[in-house]
C-alpha cells in the first residue's frame, strides 16, 4: 500500500482502527509511515503515547470530548473532523491549542459528513473556521464506504473515479475562499483496487493491514492475504449433520457475516492449522452460525473425518476489525504476543 | 426470577455470561443465590476470584484446559459438561481433583450435546465417567435455544414443556445405570414465560438480569423491564434524511440485529435519556445501520427538532449479552461504576 500511494504521490495515513495495536503501528513506523487515522479519541491517546505525532481523528467530533481533545493537541499535532458549524463553535469554545480541521464529505456514501454538493453549508463552516486562529482549514475528508456495495473489482474503480471526480470539484469550488485544501480518501476496497489518484493528497485504508473473507469476496485481496486467523478449539464434531462446534463464537468473531450461494449465513472461511501458520479455506467448510461462546461450523466428510475434540481450527473472519477488537491481542506464527488498544487499559 | 425457581422448588442457577460482572453478581448473592452457570473457563476463574464456589462451566469441555480446570477445582466445586467419550477419557488423564460432570443433552435445538433420544451414546459416557473416582455424574443439562425461533409465548411454553418431558424420559431410561440424575434447563425465554418446571432441579437463565429488544420481541419481558442502554453522545444530525448519527456502532452495539415490517435491519430502540434514566422506546426511531464507531438513527420529525449534536440518546441493544461484553463496564444511574471481566485483566 505504500509502494502504490508513493508512485502515485500520495501521503499514506493508514487507519489503525483495524488493528488498534502500538507493536503493529511500529511495523509501519520502521517503513517511514509518520501520520495516521484513528476513529475515536480514545484511540488517538493510546497512539499518541506510543508516540506518534500526527493523528487525524477520523469521527465526526464528539463535542463532549473536547477536553480530552485539548489536552492531547499539547503532545500531538491532532486533525478532527466537522460537518457542522455547531461543532466549530463548540471547539472555538474550548480548545486552548490548534488543531487542524477536515470538513467531512459525504461524496456518495450516504452514511454521515455534509454533501459534497452543497456548497453553501461548506462555505458556513469554513466562515466560522476562520474566524478562529486555534483552527486551520487542512481539507476535504471522504470515506467511500459504498465501494463495499460494489459487486466488482470495476465497479470499486467507478467509486474510486466519481469520489476524486467529486472532492476535486468541491476543492475548487471553495478555493476563493478556503485556498488550497487538502483532499483525504480513504477505504480499502478502493484503495486495493484503484490506481488513479491524480488530485487526492492522502489515502487512508485500514483495513489492508489484515484483509478478512469480505474482502476477499469484494475482490480487494486473495484469501492467501488474509493476515489474520481465530484459533478455535474443537469441542464436539457432529459426523450425522457434518458440523464440528468449536469455542469460538458472537464475542470472538463479531456476528459479521455473508451468505452463502444458497442464502444461508456465513461467518467465517476454516483452514486447518498446524506451527507454520494455515493453509488456504477448506472448500465447503464455513461457521454456519454463532452463540455467545459457541461457532457452528458446517464442514465437509473428510475434514469432519480428521478432525478430533481439542485440535484447533482456524477462522477467517468476515471483518477483521471487528474481531480484533473483540480478541484484544494477536499471537504472530513465531509466538510473540501482540498487544491491542482494547487489552491495555 | 428467583421467586419463580423457589415457587417451583427448583435451584436458580443463574447465567453470568451477561453481564460478567463480580459486582452484578454480588446482587444475586445478597438475595441467597448461591450457584451459578458461566461460559468459559476463564469465567469461571473470574467468578471464582469473587468468591464464589460452586460453578457450572456450560460450554462443552475444552479438553486444551483441563490443566486450569483442574487448578481451578482447588478452590472452587466445579461442574463440567461432557457430550462424548473423548471429553470424559481427556478429563481422567488430567484431573487430579474431583469435578461434577453434567451430561450436554441436545433436547431438540441441533446446536450441540448428545440426542437427547440417543441413550447408546449416554450409556457409553456414563460407563466412562463410572471408572474415575474423579468425577461423579451429576445431572442432565440442556439449553433449549430453539425457544428464541418460537413466534408467540404459547410456542415457547410448548417448547418448555417437550425439553422437560424429554429430559425426564432420558432420566429416567439412564437410572438404572447412572442412579438419580438431576436435570438442568435453561433459557431465559422459558424461564420467564413458562411457569411449570415440575421434574426439574435447576434453571440457568442468564439473559433476564437485563433483558433486551430480542427478548421483548419474543414476549420475555416488556421494554420496560430492559434494564440497560448504551449511552450514544449525538455527532450528526441529518435533517433531510431524518438521521441521527452517534458515537455507537459496531464495536459497542455488536452487530446483532432483528427486522422491521419492511424489512430493514433494526440494531437497537432509541430512548431518549435524562438524570433519572430513561424513557419508553421513541416511536418510529431504530438504530438501522452500524460501521465500527458509527451508529445511524432514523428517527421521526419530532426528535429531530430537537437532538442536537453533544446529546445523549440511549439505544436498548438488541442482544444485550453482546452489547456488555463490548463495553466491558457499566455505569449505574447513581453514576457509580460497576466492573465487567473483559475491563478487569
């Protein structure tokens, strides 16, 4: 990923919500990789004291923790974003150091951010911006999040090309006023797939770090990408229906799923695992449904065959971020424990 | 729920898979309960570690932790579940001290556990378990999920009663063999809408200590009786589209979900939230789509007019087992805190 943002002169600013890990952000660190995007305020504390110096808090700005906000501007150059003058008003009224803005854009998604046509509730914002020297208008923020509905790799591109498309037009149009604004995209799908980023200043995937099984099925990496497996005990097999029950359920993998070509629900790709790592999914074997602590995996004959109570199955998962963040913490193939944001408070 | 089991002269094993939490459980013990179910071994340990001393773990043995169940049995009566052969011979090898061993009944759901109709298979376990002076078979155990596919409370009353009568017929095929088992149901639906437990000697339900929209849509309870919301601060209100967007999305809610009459997906009622708690679930206002930390409210006119960005509104999670876990800690309408195992290591 930064091999592709270098050749295309883009400012890699990865996402480190999917792996929320200071051991992992030092991997990128030693690649020269110095700004990064987090999704909460919490996690850009826990970043910043791994050291990083540059974080946009890539959330719509919760006004209750401006505080916390300032007080983390004083060790750390912090961006946040807006999408309301309400929301620059409250910072005005409480920072006491600058940070820098990202007017949220919703060029397409539909999710959150203000759209990226409407002008006049940019130049509002921006207004009162300026007002403010603790403020500076860094740039135009998108999350292409409907590259995920794409059903192919060349509808991902289309995405890609209508959001630049867009946020360069919307740069333009406020340039009398706001001067040069950065542009900032940043979804995996679009940035594994794409390579047109003519205009665009910065790129901000996250979940490229892992991968996982939706991914792979929106054709943004292979299955043999996916970086990351759930190590599941084995405690019952079931050779009359062909499912093995494994301790791994809801609170380990995240109820993510996808469907199956016969409409039923799927919640994870199995491999088989052994001490140099896992092998590629077993074809027909899927978690088919999920409890609390229980996943239900349905497999066929001969892995059900193999397969004895206390092996340990591995577990694509659909959303890697989703797991990780319920797992708090990564074992590498060599056996080194990983710390994760959500083990360490 | 305890005047119920005592009602009924049955034992109330109350679930701690919930809300996971010693100081939740010291509540149960000021009201006399003094025996409880929890879902891993590290549960156990936890629950352990807050004085209690008689734990069942009702999750299939994994037999990769029999060296920490074993260290366990020291200071506290433990019961395990086994459902084959393999699971009692693993326990012989490792046990030094003695554990009670529950029979996994499958009484119909089809997740896990032996056929409840299948008395070859249960005579071969008992046979086992009979040569170690270690374990003493202690009862029948089943978890009759299939009540939470029931569509009116007379289906899940119906579902109580064939789990009961089945669970009695394999008593008392078994007796001969194994003597006089005791038989343990669980599941908060029959446990709160059933009312004759007659032939049974415990119950397990876990989810009533807080309930949620999954149980109030099955008739468990009224919304009224859900006793917990996340607390979502507002970052975006989307007038035109009539959203609501708040820091509450997947890593917080989970991704669990019911459907509206249209269809859609539902993650969570919205409630609005004041010092004194919170209000009946908002008409018309649902929680319809999650990212990792965002949440999107489509809501009526009214709550629009007057949310803005830094409120509080409370969302009832769907599947309040998973919405706990997440959040790893409570805070109760005083404003004191209340520990969660997942913030406790």
């Amino acid at each position: 990923m930064l091999a592709k943002a270098t050749a295309s002169g883009v400012r890699l600013r990865p996402h480190f919500k999917t792996h929320q890990s200071i051991d992992i952000g030092r991997w990128f660190a030693q690649v020269g990789v110095d700004t990064i995007a987090v999704s909460s305020v919490t996690m850009a504390a826990y970043f910043s004291s791994g050291g990083w110096r540059d974080i946009t808090i890539a959330f719509p700005v919760n006004v209750r923790e401006i505080k916390r906000i300032d007080l983390l501007a004083e060790v750390t150059s912090l961006g946040c974003l807006v999408e309301s003058v309400q929301a620059v008003l409250a910072l005005n009224a409480g920072l006491s150091r600058d940070v820098d803005i990202w007017l949220k854009v919703d060029a397409g998604y539909g999710r959150t951010g203000v759209s990226w046509d409407d002008t006049d509730s940019f130049d509002r914002i921006i207004a009162e911006v300026k007002k403010n020297p603790r403020l500076t208008a860094r740039g135009l923020l998108t999350h292409a999040g409907h590259s995920y509905a794409a059903s192919t790799t060349d509808g991902i591109v289309a995405v890609n090309a209508q959001t630049i498309t867009r946020m360069i037009k919307l740069r333009d149009r406020l340039a009398p006023m706001a001067g040069d604004l950065e542009i900032s995209i940043g979804d995996t799908p679009c940035c594994s797939v794409a390579n047109d980023f003519d205009g665009v200043d910065e790129m901000r995937p996250g979940n490229f770090v892992f991968y996982d099984v939706m991914q792979s099925a929106l054709g943004s990496c292979t299955h043999a990408q996916i970086a990351v497996a759930l190590a599941c005990p084995v405690v019952a097999v079931h050779e009359k229906r062909n499912e093995i029950v494994v301790h791994g359920g809801a609170i380990h993998l995240s109820k993510e799923h996808l469907f199956n070509a016969d409409g039923s629900r799927m919640f994870g790709r199995v491999v088989t695992m052994d001490d140099g790592g896992w092998g590629p999914p077993v074809d027909g074997a899927y978690v088919g449904s999920l409890s609390q602590e229980h996943g239900v995996i349905s497999a066929p004959r001969d892995l059900i065959d193999k397969i004895e109570i206390g092996d340990l199955l591995g577990v694509l998962p659909v959303h890697s971020c989703l797991t990780a963040n319920l797992m708090g913490g990564y074992t590498t193939l060599d056996g080194d424990l990983i710390d994760h944001m959500s083990c360490s408070t």
